[in-house]
C-alpha cells in the first residue's frame, strides 16, 4: 500500500524508543536481559518459537512485576520453516482463508474448577493498601499459571530446542543475578508493604528492608525452580512438586486451588482473527481477548473514512477517536470464554458492520457512543469486561522468517502479591467480573457472561499482532501492554509505520490518544502531550479529555522488504516509555 504524508501530530516530541537494526534475526522486548536472552538461544541454533520460549522465562526473572511463571498470556506463532511451507504446499483442496501457517496459542489463567459467580461478593479483603479486594490479592486472587504450559507448547510445537536450552538464560540470570534498573526499583518501592509479608519476596529487600536501582537481585528458590522444571517439563508444575508448592501457598493466603485444578489445565489452540484493512492483512487474538477484533472493526472504519484525514493530524485523532466506540460497545456486550459463552465473531467481523459506523461519523463533531451502537440480534448482551495492565508484550522475528508476537501477564504489578517456588502467582482473577454491576481494579462494570466459573478463562484485552502484505510476507509484529490501552495503541504504532511510512522506532516513540467508549473520555498522555493547538481543536469537536501518564507500552519490529527473494532487513523498537532494548542478529 502506497504510504502517506504523515500527519503533523505523528512529529510531535514523543518519548524516544530503542531502535536496532538487524539482517538476520530480531528480538523487541521490554527488558534488555530479556531481549539478550532470546538472541542466546537463537544465536545457538534456535528458531522464534525456542527464542519466545526464552523471552517468556527471562522476563518472569527480571520483570517479575508484569509477568512470570506464576502468570499467563497468549502467543500468536507464524511458522515460515522449510517444513511448514512444505507441508502447506502438499495440501490438498483450496487454501484457507487468510494467510496460512499461523497459530494462536491461548495459555491464559484459567479459574480454579471450585470457582463459583458469587465467590467475591461477600469474599473479605485479601490484605491491607490501595488493591486489596479478594480478586486482586491473596489466594482467591489467583487463576491457575498458563505460562509453563505456554512455554512448552511453543518448544514442542514448534522449536528445535530442548526445554533445558531455553530455560538456560533465565535460570543464569536467577543464579547470578542482575542490576535492577530505575522500573523495576520503583514498581518495587510502590508495593512495598504488601511484598515483604511473603517471606521469599521479602527476601527481595535484603536486610535493608530496601532495594534501589543499581541493586542487584539474586532468585536462588526461582533459579531451583527453574532447574526442576527444566527438568522436569510440565509433570514438575501440572502435579509435580511445583505444583504442589503452589497448591500450598495459595491455600495458605485463603485460596481455593488444588493439584487436580492444575491436572486439568491445558492450553487452547485456537485460529486467529484476521481482516483485510488498509491494503494489508491484519491477524490478531480471537477470544478470550476482545483486542484483536476491536482493533480489526476500527481498522476497517479508518479505512472507510482515509479521505477525511490525508496530512491532517486533528482529522485524523479525531477519526480514531470515533473509531473506538462502536468496536469497545461491542466489547461490552459480546465477549467472554469462548468455550463457555457463544461469541458471535461471524456478525462482529462483518464489515456491514464498520461501514455502517463509518457512515454515522461527522468530521467535525464527536459523537455519543451509543448513536455507533449496532446490537446483533439473538447475541447475548451481559456485560462489560475488564482489562489487564502488570503485562508484558514482545516480538521475534527468526533468520527463516518465522514471527513470534507474544504477550503475557501476572495481571496487575506483582499479581496477587505472593509467591510459590520464587515466582509470584497472578490475580488474574480480577479480570472475571466480582459480581453484576460491580467494577474492577481498572473501573470497569462486570457483567453476567464473566463470571467466575468452573475451569473459565477471563475476557482479555491482550492483543498480539501481526501484518501482512498483499504478497502474503509478514511485514509487521507489533502488540503492547497496559490495559484496554493495548488495542488502542497497537493499532496507532502499526498506522504510523505501515499508513504514513514512519521508522519503527518514531512510530512507537509518537504522543497516542486513547477512547474506549465508557467512560466518554478521550486520554494523552503526559510524557507525550498532544500540541496544544491540536488539543484545542479536538475539545473543540465536543471530545471530552482527561490526561493519564502513558497510553501502553509497544513492542515492534518492521520487515522491510528490499527485493524480490531477498532476506527482510529488520528494524526493531522498544518502547521508551518503559526502557526496553531490542537485540538481534
């Protein structure tokens, strides 16, 4: 697709993302350790699967605050191995819809099988601070870990490693240790007081009681645990001593959570969610998460309104703006665990559906919600889910072409702020609604369809991302942490580099705006404010404002084609608004 200008805004002072180039492989986290880690494995021989694998166990080492072990997330996996495409090639009868080879792997937290819709309404606090609701700290809090299943779902499905080889990075950087950096300290500082009642992350402090930046963190019971599993493989965490180190110290801070709940977990492979937009191919995360197609109905707006913002940045943030709610009124409505209640993707993927939004907008007017409001009828209409914010996203891109676009979670900052065998568990609980009409940690109104139950995954926001071409070749993997945020900002960054031309790294770097229906606000964000002059215009459309600190954090990697069969030159970002550092080969 041809690029255009872009629009003013997208020059504005951003926060400035760190860029690498690369002509074999890449890898964009949001830890350098963790960026480091997956280039290891690749460097030794491993593919993107083995490299996510890596990525996943680093990051719950060095970024214990947003993921880890103990947490969950989803993979999306594009395998371009000789072998794939030479299975694909000896497929019988016509090719599938949408591009081929490709795999969602769903290893979020699922809730414990005594789960019941009523456990949190007269549940006592979990602890004592600003979270502390039953779903959010303490043993209720936590849904059983995804993310060792996770892990061994990639290496085994797709990778050429051993389980060994991938643990390898994050078990040195446990043994060692590592300096903790200026976020790490500060998420620490902000927790504090609930961290040091669990005797292993007290241990975190040392005998200070504090632990600053420059700090360096050794995880000797995380290290063992990582060995065993190394080992050991799923049998050591599904059933195995893991797992009954779990089942005990979610039982001791008042959980429900038995071996049996972690005998009964497996990972679910589902297709991904696809749409044509914009000249290319957009492949994103079908439920559990509502993300991937709110951003594919938005896209398909923009598309239909391109005409009303060519060079003209107000345009088009107020073009995105109204793009949003339609698609986040249906995310109210429509989502929960697939396996549980009936998602009706056909009618939510219709473009009838988008143009017919496109043909409510005013280019001068910021509408209510509701008039983009378009029921299905006979589809059920509970609920407005909540979101997932202490969360991690990456991206890797191997030497054959293969894409890993992977985001993963404890849920909010340190999960339910407790530990097994070093790891923290999640709360990722608090992403099933307390009860109708009751909200989240994040405001958000929980409605019948996500409920507690037995064995149910929550809704999630979590969108990992890839692009393609009309040639079918992957041109962009790209996705982001924070929230409902994720959808808004994924989109914005993949805009900026595949509609307007932008590097990679001022596409992540750029101010975004956010909108997400309810409440009718739109957000900036104050370490990448909007010019004053454009602000003015939007308030002066009718859009109501309200600035927060930062609008998600993106992880990408663009794979600019240069000529016909050659290799793509890689160009990576990390977003600076958390400090991470890409890596590659």
């Amino acid at each position: 697709a041809p690029h255009e200008a872009a629009p003013a805004l997208l020059s504005a002072p951003g926060v400035p993302a760190a860029v690498g180039h690369y002509g074999e492989a890449a890898v964009a986290t949001d830890r350098q350790l963790a960026s480091l880690a997956a280039v290891q494995v690749l460097e030794g021989g491993g593919n993107a699967a083995d490299a996510a694998a890596a990525a996943l166990l680093a990051l719950g080492v060095v970024n214990p605050s947003s993921s880890g072990f103990g947490g969950g997330g989803f993979a999306l996996y594009y395998d371009n191995s000789p072998r794939a495409r030479a299975a694909e090639a000896q497929m019988p009868g016509p090719r599938p819809d949408g591009p081929a080879r490709l795999t969602f792997i769903d290893f979020r937290e699922r809730a414990p099988l005594s789960a019941t819709p009523d456990m949190y309404v007269d549940a006592p606090p979990g602890g004592t601070g600003p979270i502390s609701s039953a779903s959010q700290l303490g043993g209720l809090a936590s849904g059983v870990p995804g993310e060792p299943a996770g892990v061994v779902e990639l290496v085994t499905r797709f990778g050429r490693s051993s389980l060994g080889t991938v643990a390898a990075p994050a078990i040195r950087l446990a043994t060692d240790g590592f300096e903790v950096d200026e976020r790490l300290a500060e998420a620490l500082g902000a927790f504090r007081e609930q961290l040091l009642v669990d005797p292993t992350l007290r241990r975190w402090f040392g005998e200070s009681g504090e632990l600053r930046a420059g700090d360096r963190l050794v995880q000797p019971e995380l290290a063992a645990t990582l060995r065993t599993f190394a080992r050991g493989g799923l049998a050591s965490v599904y059933g195995g001593s893991i797992g009954r180190a779990i089942v005990r110290a979610n039982r001791a801070r008042g959980g429900r959570m038995t071996l049996d709940d972690l005998r009964a977990y497996r990972v679910a492979l589902r297709t991904p969610v696809h749409a044509r937009a914009l000249g290319y191919t957009w492949v994103s995360a079908p439920p559990p998460s509502a993300g991937g197609v709110t951003m594919l109905q938005s896209l398909r707006m923009v598309g239909a309104l391109r005409p009303v913002f060519r060079r003209d940045a107000v345009a088009l943030q107020h073009a995105l703006i109204e793009s949003w709610k339609g698609p986040f009124l249906d995310r109210q409505r429509y989502f929960g665990d697939p396996d549980h209640v009936p998602v009706p993707l056909v009618e939510l993927l219709d473009a009838t559906r988008d143009n017919a939004r496109a043909g409510r907008f005013h280019p001068f007017l910021a509408l209510a919600p509701a008039l983009y409001d378009l029921p299905i009828p006979q589809a059920h209409d509970e609920a407005l889910q909540p979101d997932n914010s202490g969360t991690s996203h990456f991206c890797i891109v191997d030497a054959e072409g293969s894409v890993a676009s992977v985001t993963t979670t404890v849920n909010l900052p340190f999960g339910a702020r407790y530990s097994a065998g070093g790891f923290v568990l999640n709360d990722q609980m608090d992403d099933f609604a307390r009860g109708v009409g009751e909200r989240n940690a994040y405001g958000l109104v929980g409605g019948a369809s996500n409920l507690p139950g037995p064995g149910r995954r929550p809704v999630s926001t979590m969108s990992p991302t890839i692009v393609f071409d009309p040639e079918g070749r992957p041109v962009l993997c790209v996705g982001a942490s924070g929230g409902s945020r994720i959808v808004t900002a994924t989109e914005q960054v993949a805009l900026n580099v595949l509609l307007f031309g932008m590097d990679v790294g001022d596409a992540v770097a750029a101010p975004r705006v956010h909108h997400q229906a309810d409440p009718n606000v739109f957000n900036t964000e104050t370490v990448a404010p909007l010019p004053a002059d454009q602000l003015a215009a939007l308030l002066a459309r009718g859009h109501q404002h309200e600035p927060i600190r930062n609008i998600a954090i993106v992880q990408a990697i663009h794979l600019e084609y240069t000529g016909e069969g050659l290799r793509p030159r890689l160009h990576a970002a990390s977003d600076g608004r958390k400090g991470g550092r890409p890596a590659g080969i």
